[in-house]
C-alpha cells in the first residue's frame, strides 16, 4: 500500500516562502516593482465595483436596482451573484499573472478583495448559512496545461481568510469548452451549457461559487444548473472581478 507523503507545518511552507522571497525578491504582478506579488501602490489603486448595480446578478447600472431588466426576463438559479472589483488597471494585470504566467502565489493577496466583499452586506447573513465554498472547476486537460485552476487557488485563500470550508469534489467540469473571451454572451450560454456535473454530495447543500473573472455570468448559470440538478439548496456567486462596462 502506497503511503502519502507527509505535509510541512504550515510555519515552516510559510518561513521557507519568505526564505525564496528575501533570496529571489518578488515582481509586483501589477507595475513590475521587486518586493512584493502585488505591492501596496497596487493593492491600493484597484477600484470596487461600487453600488450602482442589480441586486441580484451584480451587474453595473447606471443606478441602484432591485432587479435589472435581464434578471426580469430571465430568471436565474442563483440567489445572487457578485463581484468584487472592477476587473482594470493593476488588478487585471494580477489576474491574468494568475492565469497565464504560473504565479499562483497571486491568490493570497487578490482574494483580500473577496474577502473584504464578504464582510459587507447581505453577505454576512449567507455566511452564516452556507456549507461550502466550490471554485469554478477546470477540465483536466486545461489543468495539465496550466498546472493548478486558479479559481480554486483563489477560493482557498479565501476560505481560509474567513474560515469556510473549501469543497473541490461537490463540482466538476465534465468536458472542455473553448476560451469563453471572444464569445457573445448567447455563445457563451452555449458553449458551456451542460459542462458541469455536480456530485451527490452537493445535495440539500447551501453552496457559493468562486471564479476569477464575471462577464456574463454563462459559467456561474452553467455551474448552478449542475448544482441544481444534484439537489443543492441554494447556489450563491462571488468573483474577484467584472469589468465596468459590458453589453450584457
């Protein structure tokens, strides 16, 4: 019987990180300064999404609202969806680091911003009521690829900032779809539409989603519809980002 490897403490994964950093100082993915992943003048210039949105889905508007006209037309299987910031400036630069350039370190300093997002209303209320934390999963063969699904990097870090438990195994995406950025939104419905199956576990459960990036919102529907269709309770949403201005 193989045996697994024993994990490090903790103290000595994090002494041994800030060993490298002192031997092999960090870029600032946002302005390329050395000394930190993303460094105070960084973490400082990225905008919140504010509060001239949907109540529901999260989406910017040109004032406050109960529900857009989308959401009134086309009503959706999650309780309510958000984003935390305006994906822009320093902050998309970090998120496309993230993605695409193998620094998955990134995720400890960009989910602050969800983490803060969370400590506001209504959130403090779900917290209290949900069963876990589920990150956007990727296909296996985009895993191997990129080596770690920085979703779920990002809702580790934020599980562990606000103490929820992280389940990777409620929802998995069961076949590859093609990069959701040159879509529309209707080809984004369709391109991952049925992409997701969720396991029994998920079940009666209270679940929030974690992604990198909303735009349309295809993938959370898409991830809900899974969700759903095992029997979970209730799906709420939260990103790190969506940009300001997009034809929804």
């Amino acid at each position: 019987m193989e045996r697994s490897q024993p994990r490090l403490p903790a103290w000595l994964v994090a002494a041994t990180h800030a060993g490298l950093d002192l031997l092999f100082p960090p870029l600032c993915a946002g302005c390329e300064r050395t000394g930190a992943h993303f460094c105070p003048t960084c973490a400082q210039a990225v905008e919140p999404l504010g509060h001239c949105i949907c109540a529901q889905c999260g989406k910017p508007q040109a004032h406050p609202v109960f529900q857009c006209g989308d959401c009134q037309q086309n009503p959706s299987l999650l309780r309510l969806i958000r984003a935390a910031t305006n994906h822009s400036g320093p902050l998309r630069h970090g998120i496309h680091s993230l993605k695409y350039a193998n620094r998955p370190e990134l995720a400890v300093p960009l989910a602050r911003y969800l983490t803060v997002t969370f400590a506001q209303p209504p959130w403090p209320s779900i917290h209290a009521i949900l069963d876990g934390v589920v990150p956007v999963p990727m296909h296996s063969v985009r895993m191997a690829e990129r080596g770690y699904n920085q979703a779920e990097r990002l809702a580790g870090a934020f599980c562990r900032q606000v103490h929820l438990p992280l389940q990777t195994d409620w929802l998995q995406r069961q076949r590859a779809t093609e990069s959701q950025v040159s879509l529309n939104r209707q080809q984004r419905r369709q391109n991952v539409a049925g992409a997701f199956i969720a396991s029994a576990a998920a079940r009666n459960k209270i679940i929030l989603l974690i992604d990198d990036v909303y735009t349309t919102g295809a993938t959370f529907h898409a991830c809900a519809a899974a969700a759903h269709a095992a029997g979970a309770s209730a799906v709420y949403a939260l990103a790190l980002a969506a940009p300001l201005q997009v034809h929804f």
